[in-house]
C-alpha cells in the first residue's frame, strides 16, 4: 500500500508539472522591470532602414524608458509566417519569455494557438484582428491609427505631382495596405482634385528587387511621385535614379534619397511597447486590442524635405493635421468606389471596428495594375 501510495503521489505531481509545463512559464518570485523578460518575432531585419527598424527602434525606445537591460531581451529575425514562428515562440518559451511580442500580421495564429496553451505568458501581436475575437486575457493586437498620417504624407503627393499620376508600390492586396494607400490617396485629393493613383502589388512585405521592379514599372506609366507599403526602401531609390519624387513609410526615409523623398509617414511603436510592459510587471490588464494615433504619438510624420517638397506643403499639412487632431475622420463621405457605387454618403464616417484597419474597398481615382 504504501508503494502504491508513493506511486500515485509521483503521477500526480506529474501531471500537474506536465499541466503547468502546457500553460508556459510562471515566476516564482514577483515579476519587475529587473527581472522581467521580452521575446520579439520580427519577419524582417532591422537593417530594411523601413518597417522591422522601425519596430526594432520602438523596442529600444521602451528599454530606454523603462530601464530595461539588454539581456532582458531577446530578437527573433527574418522569420517567415510559418513553421518558423512555432519554432521562435517555443525558443522564447525555453529562455524564460514572459512576454512575446509579434510584429508581422502572418503571426497572429500562431501566436493565438501559443496563447491558448501559455496561460502564463503574455503575447501581444502586432497589426493583427484576431484577439478582439480570442477573449483570453494573454492575448493581445496593437496597432497605430496610421491613416491619418497616410492622409498627411498624401497631401505632400498631390502638391508634388506634375502629371497627376502617383504610383503606389504595394506588398499584399490585404485591409491593412489597402486602407493606407487609400487615406494616401484621399490626402492627395483633397489638394489636388485631378490626381489620380496606380497601384501595384509586390506580394512581398519585404522583397527590395521586387519592389524596385514595381516602382520602375509605375514610373514607365506615368507616376512622378510614388507611395509604398513595403518594408525597404528601394522605391525611394528608384525614384531618384529616376529623378521623380517619392513618399516614404514607416522611417524617415529622407537620408536615402534626399533628392526624391517628400515625407514619411511613422510609427513610435516604444508607446504602446513602454504601456504593455509596464502595465504586466504592475499586474495590472491590458485590453486585449488597441490603437492609437496622431493625439498620443504612436503615429506621426517626418518632417518635409525641403529640397523636394512643392510651396505650400508645410501650411496644409498643418492645417489638415489641425483637423484630424480635433476629431476630424479622414474616411468621411462622399467616397465612390471604381465603379461608381457611393460607399460613404456626404458626411458619413468609415470607423474601424478594431485596432487592425479593415477598409477594402477600391475607391475611385485608384487603379490596380496587374
């Protein structure tokens, strides 16, 4: 009996080892800014001077504010949606990560499904839409409300542009890339009522040769001020081997083509990275989706280049950014699509649902090149 008893006593403790081991880590002692530690996943390199620096920049930011140290820390780069994610997630886990932070919109079901098994690490995604949805209180989406400073960086393209053709290098035909260059777009309208815009697709977030092929073959149509969402800054190279004019994204992009780039719309990612740290180690919950933009600075624009820029690009960017900062919208009616239909009537606001832009329509004046 008394083997027997033994023999219980041990499978008990280790299904409940086994069952702590599938919910993840867990302190023993309290959770601070000396101890805590930060995992991040990024499907770029910091070297892009674009979106994954960017991200990379926020994260330093946030050590800077909070004290964080470097071993604090640990970056995951260059991984693709996929397998790869499983596999950096579960690195993390095995170094001790009570936070994991994803910055490509690839990872969310990954980071969902580590989630659901890690009840005791915090995941937080970036540009993702599936935590509204999730309801666990591990799993987290952030985003900035970057269509306003699209809308202000559009205004730049639309005093810049002689032909009135803007081209727009684009990765992926999904929410997120079509929201942003149609607040682009909007903000060239709104100055220049001729303007139209050329979108093409890359298929790639970060993919420099791709998005250099792309931006060549807008020029060749006709555009003399090109956009992107794209992760690197070819499209602003081209445009100056091309002696047209660009605008950037996510990086001031002015150092690597002064003599082609107008402006940048950015994000300062350290305000929401510096919020959820601090808010965990407090023990305190963050919501599980958020955004902010131009009023608390998760989103912003570079200034304007004055070598490019056209007269008056200063005063109505200002005047435009005066609006938005008082609640003005930029997704409000009149907006038709490409075939006519009125999506939005006169006055009439588009307001996301959740932090991850959701907006697809096609509007007119926008066309996709195939």
């Amino acid at each position: 009996m008394k083997k027997l008893l033994a023999l219980l006593i041990i499978s008990v403790m280790l299904l409940s080892a086994l069952a702590a081991c599938d919910e993840g880590g867990g302190r023993t002692e309290a959770l601070t800014l000396e101890n805590v530690k930060l995992a991040f996943i990024h499907v770029g390199d910091p070297a892009d001077m674009g979106y994954t620096y960017r991200q990379h920049m926020g994260t330093v930011d946030m050590m800077a504010n909070l004290g964080i140290s470097d071993d604090q820390v640990m970056n995951f780069l260059n991984i693709p949606p996929g397998d790869a994610v499983d596999t950096s997630i579960l690195e993390a886990i095995e170094w001790g990560a009570d936070m994991i932070f994803g910055t490509s919109f690839g990872f969310g079901p990954h980071m969902l499904e580590a989630a659901e098994t890690h009840k005791n690490i915090q995941f937080f995604h970036a540009t993702g839409n599936l935590a509204a949805g999730a309801n666990l209180p591990n799993f987290h989406n952030y985003f900035g409300a970057i269509s306003q400073a699209r809308y202000l960086s559009g205004i730049a393209a639309g005093l810049r542009t002689e032909t009135n053709i803007i081209g727009f290098v684009a990765a992926h035909p999904n929410a997120e890339v079509i929201t942003g260059y149609t607040a682009f777009y909007l903000g060239a309208l709104s100055v220049n009522p001729d303007v139209t815009m050329l979108v093409m697709y890359t298929n790639a977030w970060n993919d420099p040769t791709t998005e250099s092929q792309v931006a060549q073959a807008l020029i060749d149509r006709g555009a003399d001020v090109l956009g992107q969402h794209a992760d690197s800054t070819a499209t602003q190279t081209v445009a100056e081997a091309n002696g047209i004019w660009s605008v950037g994204y996510n990086n001031d992009m002015i150092a690597a083509a002064p003599n082609a780039v107008l402006i940048s719309p950015m994000f300062d990612w350290s305000i929401y990275l510096t919020k959820a740290v601090q808010t965990i180690v407090d023990g305190d919950d963050m919501p599980p989706d958020f955004i902010a933009g131009l009023r608390d600075g998760m989103v912003l624009i570079s200034d304007t280049n004055p070598a490019t820029v056209a007269p008056g690009t200063n005063e109505a960017i200002e005047a435009a950014r005066t609006n938005i900062l008082n609640g003005w919208n930029v997704f409000t009616g009149p907006i038709y699509s490409n075939t006519g239909e009125q999506i939005l009537s006169d006055g009439q606001e588009w307001v996301e649902p959740i932090s991850a832009p959701s907006w697809t329509h096609i509007i007119q004046g926008i066309t996709v090149v195939e």
